[in-house]
C-alpha cells in the first residue's frame, strides 16, 4: 500500500479540484446539472482514483486506478474546452488549466512507469 497523503500527483489533483471549483462557479445557472457538475464531478475523480488505488493490495491495482484517473483528466480537458468554445471561460484560463491537466497527466504516467518497476 502507498501513502497518497504524500504523493505529488494527489496533491496536485486536490489543487486542481479546487481551482476547478472556483472557475465553474461563475457559470450560467443554466449549466449547475450540466458542464459544471460534470467538470467537478471530473476533476473531484482524478484525485479519489490515486487515493483508492493507492488502497489497493497490488502495484497492478493502483496501475488501473491510475488510469482511471487518466481517464477523468482527459475528460476534464474536453470539458475546459467546451467551456471555452461556449465562452464560459476565456483563452487565458483555458490555457493555464490546460496547462496544468497536461502536468498532472504526464506526472501519473511517470509514476506508473515508476509503479510497473517496483
């Protein structure tokens, strides 16, 4: 088992979670059911799959959580840009989020290469 408490990558995803937070409250109400609960919902899934599979008895485990959470980060970042093709949000903090989603990825890849090596 691994202390996610301590890993860079959960950390990061709580980072994340919040940021995302911030920015869908300034979405149209018409969008609380629609592209906001589903960008938090996305994001709120990154850093729950690190710490669940971090739970798990087997490196193999925590490897298919670490996917999942891949996986959510993806839909994140389509989510980010229909928010800005819907100019829910602007080029600026499209970019900044993008930019962080695609640190984040590329941090749980590098620790999966480092998990399969173990």
């Amino acid at each position: 088992m691994h202390n996610y408490r301590e890993m860079k990558i959960w950390q990061k995803g709580r980072i994340l979670v919040k940021e995302v937070y911030l920015i869908t409250q300034t979405f149209p109400k018409e969008e609380r059911f629609g592209l906001t609960s589903q960008a938090q919902r996305a994001a709120v899934s990154i850093p729950l799959n690190i710490s669940e599979g971090a739970g798990r008895g087997t490196n193999k485990d925590f490897n298919n959580f670490l996917d999942m959470a891949r996986g959510s980060v993806n839909e994140l970042e389509t989510l980010i840009f229909l928010s800005n093709d819907l100019e829910y949000i602007n080029s600026e903090t499209t970019n900044l989020l993008l930019q962080k989603t695609e640190e984040l990825s590329k941090m749980i890849v590098a620790f999966q290469a480092k998990l399969s090596k173990i």
